[in-house]
C-alpha cells in the first residue's frame, strides 16, 4: 500500500513537471496557489550572551549577560469559500522587545487587526549616587557628598507599552471608511540634573499618549478624496518634581517642572483630480488646535510665582495647513510639476507674568518673567520641470522658495526699554527668505547602467536681527536663521556589468558659507560635508550570493566663539575646526553546502571619529585661563565589530535547526563623564557625590539555537 501511494505521489510530481514545461499556466496555478496558502510557521529556542553589552543593547532588550528566550510564530489562515484570512504574527516573544499582530479580513469587505509592541530604552551607563526617591517626585540630594547616604549603582531606563487597533469596512463601490486607534504607556526614569552647582537628579516618566484617526476614502476614475479627524490626549502622572538637599532646617528646595497635559484636534481632506489624461491636481488641507489648560502646579507652592500670576496657562496654538499641487505632461518630452504651501502656527495664550523679583520694576532693576507667545507663518513654493533629450538624456531643473515670518518675542509690561527686551537672550529674526535651485543630468545608458548627476545651489538671509538682554548674544549668529550659502553636489550610479554583478554608487557634497560681520563675529563661519558609498552583490551561482558595502562620511564646521577666563579682561576668542568622520564596512556571504545545509556569514566594521581643534587667542592683558582648560577637547573615538555566522538544517521539509553565533566588540575613549586625566566627573563635590560611569571596552559573544517549523 506504501508503494502504490509513493509510485502514485511520484508519478503526479512528473506529470505536473511535464505539464509545466508545455503548459505555462499549470506552474502559474501553482504559484497562485502558494499566494493564496502561505505556509504557517512557529520557532523557538534559546540564546546566551556572555557579558554585559550596555552600549549595544540600549533597545534590543539584551544588555545584561545571560540567557533569553527565542521564540517567533506566523499564522495564516484562509477560507477559500468566504474569502477570509486570519493572521497572527509574533516577533521576541521571549524578549522585553516583544510585538505581535492579529489580523481578520474578508478581501474587500471588511476588516480588523490588533497589535502590541513593547519598546525599552535601558540606559548604558552606570550611576553611582545616593540619591533617594528615585522613580517618584519627591528627590533627597545627599547634601554632604558620598558620606551622606549609602551610595549604590543603579540602572534607568524606559518602557514603552503601544497597543493599536484598527477597523476597515468597505461601503460601496469607492467608498472605504477606517478607524484606528493608539494607546503609547510611557514608564521609567532619565537621567536629569537640578542646581547650578550641578547636582544629579532623575525624572520620573509615567505618561499616556492616545491617539485616535478616523477617515473616509473615496476612489473615483476622476476624483479621490480622503477626509476626516484625527485627535491626540498626552497625559503625565507627574508634574512637579520636588528635590530637596539633606541638611535639616537649612535644607534647600528646588522645584523641576515636566511636561503638563495636553490635546490637540484635527479635522484634514486630502484630494485629488484628474483633469486629463496627462494633468493632474491635488489638495491638502489641515486644521489643528492644540490646548493646555491644565492648573500650574507652581502656584500651589508659596514664592515660586506672583500672586497675580494666572492659575492656568490657557495655552492654545492654532495651525493651518494647505497644499496645492499641479503636475502635467504637456507633450510627450516635458512634464512639469508645481507645489504651493501655506503652514499658519498661530499661537493663542495668554501673556501674562508669572515671576519677578528684586526691586524696582522690569524696565529698571527687577527680574521678571512672562511667557512670549510666538506664531509662524511659513510659504513654500516649488515649480520643477523634466525634458528628455535624445540618447536617453533627461535634464530636471526647479526652484523653490521659502519664506516665513515670525514674530518678534516680547514681554509683557513696559519692559522693551531703547529696543532691547530685557526678557530675550538669544537673537531673533522677523523675516526668514530662502531660495533653492536645482538642476540635475540623468541617463539610463544602457538596460545595465543608470545614472544622475544634480547641483543645488540655495541662499538664505532675512531681516535684521533684534536686540536681547545680553550684549554677548547680540554678537552671535544662530545657526538655524543665519545668513547662508549652500552648494551641493549629488551623483549616482547604478552599474550591472553582468547577471551575477551589479554595483550601486553614490557621491554627495555640500559646502556653506554663513555670513559674519565686525557685529555678529561669532557663531558657524563654514562647513562642508562629503559621502562615499558602494554596494556590491554578486551571485557566484544558484547556491552562493556574496554582498558588500562601504561607505565614508565626513562632516566640517568653523565656529568662532568666545572661552571663558579667570582674569579681568574680555573672554578669550576661539577658532574651532570641528570635525566628524565615519567609516563603515560589511561584507555576507550566504550559500548551501548540500541540499539540507544552509550556512552564512555577515561581518560589519563601523568607527566614528570626532574631532575638536581649537585657536585659542588672548584678547587682553589679564587674561587667565581656567587651571587644567587651556588645551583643545580631546579627540572621541568610537569603533564597532560585530561578527553572524549561522547554520541551517533541514531536518525534514518542513522544520530545519537554525544556529547562530555572535562576536561583538565596541570600544571608545568618550571623555563626556570624566576629565583629561581619566577621573570621573562629581556632581557637587560638596553636597551631592554622583558619579557616571561608562565601560569604554565591551566585549560579549552569543550562542542561539532555534527549531523552526513550517506547516499549512
């Protein structure tokens, strides 16, 4: 009977064979069918790593040295007479990165899923502190340094719990509705700091985030529209975190605000329109108002704010949003695209003050303290054009244009004395313009290689800048409003010498110019920055594929600034030529060694360089460096190595062994918790006695096995 059954099985393998090779559509009923029944699959299994990895495993939910569950599951489920899949899918279930999604849909009907996923961010360095209270809002600052509590290592990090949900109906003909649904559990504790002596501090983080997005889709031959309403809900268990310094009656008490809670609104209609064949119009639209109006916890607590201060923010920020865009193939060589922008930030709060102390009033000797309501009106414009040449050329060239506007922060009262805002310490500007033109070459030279090559060229300046409190900040220029030119050049190439080769080529350069003037000398002068990257695959044959990348990046600025002094006469200048290099390498092999073997190799190198060469020039007689400060920062060095190999064995068709070996290796000299000479960094010699740690050399190896089954 055995027999009869594997002559007849072999016997419809080989007709099946032979059908295939006259009958095309036989194979493709075939292929139709593993679409339709795709197969289920479920692996488990152990892994072990053998130290410690806290830079590494920062969010794979693997930092500390020992075992973890590996565990992976598929399920698809179809019924051929209704049409109808169920799904359910599930990544690390083993692990604290763990995520897993269920889905039921009837093809063009009807639809739901839900899904989880948990998020961890673990801290990677090791604190040493006495701090007491931590994960809650009430912090004890040692106050005598290490002497004053035990002190002990801790670890901090964040937990993210997202869970979605999502509903899909099919109304008629064109006509779909859906609703999804978010809720993002925020817990844990950061790293965080309070007084100006420093002394450490952790925040506590136990927050909400729900969001809610419900749309109707509309597909028509010549319109399709989408509308609907979008809301969000932040929710924070804390807000006020109270952390006192030990010492009894002359304890001292500072108060560290977070985050209040919020919500906003939208209401959205995305569109579009076919006017002909060749031209087509599309529209975005966007209203938002976001609210705070939670009460201030600070006027609940005598001293930290007026008594006519208000009890609530009333916050409220209003934004519009609409987009107009136009593409059209005029004749069959040129096509054309517009895009036309509007983003309205219109702030709605209050002003008010909520602190001022000394005598006097604001415009004289008072410190005073208003929130500055700020709105931004932002226009962006972009027209680009495509003509194909002969020879399969194409030139692209285009223009965009940006503006916005922005008011001018300014406190509340007669505080705005000559011009200067005795309230505003970093230089503002009104009116920001920036134009960009762009021009770009592109062939396809052959069915094998493909290339481009594009130059951009932008400016950006705008009005003149206002006064602040500070006569330092009145000489700087701020990055992100500066007076700048950029020039960037982009090229690639894609090149398929053979079946088995292809290569993928890519070359970037920009270079700015901010500018200066004997009146805002200090801030960026220039930067450039360049990338180089090659990928390669090859396929030695049906069994073998081998793949490589390499990529260089390399990112300059010149800054000119001051440094602080110890003597009596004006700080110190300083030329910096910052410097930030890259350099990545990987190569993988994959290949089968027998029928039942699968085997394969990945190597990655990464090392990262930064670099902070420093000009230092003495402005006047009595000028005195800081003792230890006088030199440049030392350089930072960060490299990583990280080694895959695996095996595959095919047990039976339908389960294999999988295997997996790990060598990992990061290093780096990053100096940020320790000085010159290798000694960590105190907060608050005196009163507080914190220290950061960080292991420079990590080192750790993982074993992993895993049984993998494959069923229908």
């Amino acid at each position: 009977m055995i027999t009869i059954k594997l002559h007849t099985f072999r016997v419809a393998l080989l007709t099946a064979g032979v059908a295939s090779m006259f009958d095309p559509a036989l194979a493709q009923d075939a292929t139709i069918a593993e679409l339709t029944k795709p197969a289920s699959s479920v692996s488990a299994g152990i892994g072990y790593w053998t130290d410690d990895r806290r830079q590494q495993g920062i969010y794979d939910g693997m930092r500390d040295r020992g075992p973890y569950g590996l565990l992976d599951l598929d399920v698809v489920k179809r019924d051929d007479a209704t049409g109808t899949w169920l799904t359910f899918s599930g990544r690390n279930l083993g692990l604290t990165t763990r995520e897993f999604r269920g889905e039921w849909l009837r093809q063009g009907d009807i639809g739901a899923f839900i899904e989880y996923s948990r998020i961890p961010r673990d801290n990677p360095y090791i604190v040493n502190t006495g701090l007491q209270g931590i994960g809650s809002d009430r912090l004890i600052v040692s106050g005598a340094g290490a002497t004053a509590f035990g002190f002990g290592n801790i670890d901090l990090g964040t937990v993210r719990d997202v869970a979605n949900l999502g509903f899909f109906k099919h109304l008629m003909p064109g006509l779909n509705f859906r609703v999804n649904f978010k809720n993002d559990r925020k817990e844990g504790t950061r790293m965080w700091g309070r007084g100006g002596a420093p002394e450490f501090a952790v925040e506590p983080i136990d927050s909400t985030t729900r969001q809610l997005d419900a749309r109707l889709d509309y597909t028509g031959k010549v319109f399709q529209l989408s509308g609907g309403y979008y809301g969000s809900w932040y929710n924070n268990a804390y807000n006020l975190v109270n952390t006192t310094l030990n010492g009894g009656a002359a304890a001292t008490q500072y108060f560290l605000s977070l985050p209040l809670d919020n919500e906003a609104h939208q209401v959205y209609l995305d569109g579009g329109m076919n006017f002909t064949a060749s031209t087509r119009g599309t529209l975005k639209i966007q209203y938002t108002r976001a609210t705070q109006d939670e009460r201030l916890p600070t006027r609940d607590i005598a001293g930290l704010s007026l008594a006519t201060a208000p009890t609530n923010l009333d916050g409220q920020v209003d934004t519009t949003l609409v987009q107009l865009g136009l593409t059209s193939r005029p004749t069959s060589r040129l096509s054309l695209a517009a895009n036309l922008r509007y983003h309205d930030v219109r702030e709605k709060t209050p002003q008010a003050r909520y602190v001022q102390t000394g005598a006097g009033t604001c415009a004289t000797t008072a410190t005073c303290v208003d929130n500055t309501p700020l709105s931004f009106r932002t226009l962006t414009g972009k027209v680009e054009g495509t003509y194909r040449l002969p020879m399969q050329f194409s030139v692209i060239g285009g223009v965009d244009l940006r503006n916005q506007d922005r008011t001018i922060p300014v406190g509340a009262g007669s505080i705005n004395v000559a011009g200067v805002d005795r309230q505003r310490y970093v230089p503002f500007r009104a009116d920001i313009d920036e134009t960009t033109y762009r021009v770009q070459l592109r062939r396809s030279m052959s069915e094998t290689v493909n290339g481009s090559v594009a130059f951009l060229h932008s400016k950006r300046d705008g009005s003149a800048y206002s006064l602040t409190n500070e006569t330092e900040s009145d000489e700087i220029n701020p990055i992100h409003i500066a007076d700048r030119k950029r020039n960037k050049w982009r090229a690639s190439l894609d090149w398929m010498p053979a079946e088995q080769l292809s290569f993928q080529f890519n070359i970037e350069d920009a270079r700015d110019k901010y500018g200066t003037s004997a009146a805002r000398p200090y801030g960026l002068r220039d930067g450039d920055a360049v990338l180089y990257s090659v990928d390669a695959n090859y396929a030695l044959n049906d069994k073998w594929q081998v793949n490589a990348y390499y990529s260089h990046d390399k990112t300059k600025a010149t800054q000119f600034g001051q440094r602080a002094t110890t003597g009596t006469a004006a700080p110190a200048e300083k030329l910096a030529q910052l410097e930030d290099v890259g350099n990545a390498f990987g190569v993988g092999v994959q290949g089968r060694t027998s029928e039942r073997l699968r085997i394969g190799m990945d190597l990655q190198w990464i090392r990262n360089e930064s670099k902070y060469p420093e000009t230092i020039t003495l402005t006047g007689a009595g000028t005195v460096f800081p003792a230890g400060i006088t030199g440049p920062l030392p350089e930072i060095d960060n490299k990583l190595i990280r080694l895959k190999l695996f095996a595959a064995y095919a047990l039976q068709k339908s389960s294999e062994l999988r295997f997996d070996v790990i060598h990992e290796r990061w290093e780096t000299n990053d100096w940020t918790w320790q000085f010159a000479n290798g000694t960590p960094f105190v907060y608050g010699t005196a009163t507080d006695g914190t220290m950061v740690l960080a292991d420079p050399k990590q080192t750790s190896n993982f074993v992993g096995v895993r049984y993998i089954h494959r069923f229908r």
